[in-house]
C-alpha cells in the first residue's frame, strides 16, 4: 500500500528517493521491503518520468537493524556509497531496466533534484567527476574535479 503511494506522488512530480544497500537483499528480506530494482521497475512500467527517481546509500549514515521477525533492533553498520553500483547493476541485469535510466538515478537526477551546480552531467563548466566502467559495469577508474583518484 505504502509503494501505491509513492507511485501516485510520483505521477504528481514528486521525487522518490530508493535507498540502497551493500547487502543487495536486505531491504526484501528483513524488512518485507521492495527490492530497489523492483520498485524503479514498477514505477517505470507505471509511468513515472525516470528524472524523479533516485537511490541513494544514506551517505554514510546509519541502517536500521531489524531481528527475523521484523522487530526493530536499532541502528547499526553504516550505510557504504558503493552500494550505489551494486544497485544500478541490478536494475540493468536483473529488471532489464536501460543503462542511461538506471546511471541517472545516481547521477544527474539526485544532482537536479537537489538542485547541486555543476553536478550530475558531463557537460561544459561542469566538474570533471567520471566514474569509467567496463562492459561488465565494473569500476575501472575514478575521476574528481578532472584528477585520477582510482584506477584498476
């Protein structure tokens, strides 16, 4: 019920934020949660402009701890930005979800959204920040404000 009405706010503009996590199952799981992939997907399939959509990690912040039988155990491990890959793989090799679709949920859609300049797109007077992967979607190297940071 809660998911139906995230896709009505988001047929109405609003913008829908997926929070992602390193343990890819977590949220189906423990939580009986819709899996990130799945719910980009059936917003999609539902109608919802894809620009509204983001996945986020938390941005270091701390995840919820729940027992098996869904009791709220408290806050614990910290919320990693790598999940964000791991996310995005999932919607383009499990729900078939297109690769332009599913890199924006964590690139230029957050960027707009938040309304961050020079943010989000590879574009003139924008900042030099590139993640390269390969045809597998696996890093091969990092690029800030036009510096290497990483490279496999």
């Amino acid at each position: 019920m809660l998911f139906c009405k995230s896709i009505e706010y988001a047929l109405k503009g609003g913008a829908v934020d997926f929070t992602g996590n390193e343990d890819i199952d977590y949220w189906e799981t423990i939580c009986d949660e819709v899996r990130v992939c799945n719910g980009i997907k059936r917003m999609l399939d539902a109608g919802v402009n894809p620009d509204r959509m983001t996945i986020s990690s938390d941005g270091q912040g701390s995840l919820p701890m729940y027992s098996s039988d869904g009791e709220f155990l408290g806050m614990g491990g910290v919320g990693q930005s790598s999940c964000l890959l791991k996310e995005v793989k999932e919607c383009v090799f499990k729900t078939k979800i297109p690769l332009e679709i599913a890199i924006s949920t964590i690139t230029s859609n957050p960027a707009e959204i938040l309304r961050l300049k020079g943010k989000g797109k590879i574009e003139e007077g924008y900042d030099a920040d590139l993640c390269i992967l390969d045809q597998e979607l696996q890093l091969v190297e990092v690029i800030a404000k036009g510096n290497t940071v990483y490279k496999k």
